[in-house]
C-alpha cells in the first residue's frame, strides 16, 4: 500500500507542477503567483464541486477511469 501512495503522490506533484507552468503561460504571471493561485483556486474547488452538477459527474467518470487503471496496473497491464 505504502508505494501506491507514494506513487500517487508523486503523480499529484507532478499534475500540480505542470498546472502551476500552465497558469504562470496562460495568466503571464511568475512562479510564486502561478503558485497562490493554484492555492486559492484548489482551496475553492469544494464548493465549486457543490455547486456544479456537471463538474461532480466529471469528478465521478474520473474515479470511475482511476480505479480501472488501477485495476490494470494490478494486473501488469499498463492499460494503455
């Protein structure tokens, strides 16, 4: 269990690391800022979630597609 976690933590940094280069792109900020407003823009996502139907079953078709390619890798398929 303690490598899937790291692995997924690892995959979180990384998703958060190329968020944060396509804020600093997208909104011509710096590092720091592109940083904050990765903060405050996850810190908002709750209730953005509540308040979004359409955004909860985009949310619920992900996990959907997580536990299938976790299921895969399980079984040493990559699922490609």
């Amino acid at each position: 269990m303690a490598i899937e976690l790291f692995k997924a933590s690892q995959a979180c940094g990384s998703s958060l690391a190329f968020f944060s280069d396509f804020l600093e792109k997208k909104l011509d900020i710096n590092a720091t800022e592109a940083t904050w407003v990765l903060a405050f823009f996850l810190s908002s996502m709750p209730q953005c979630v509540n308040d979004n139907p359409s955004l909860e079953q985009a949310l619920r078709r992900t996990v959907i597609e997580v536990r299938q390619k976790l299921k895969d890798m399980e079984k040493g398929n990559e699922g490609n």
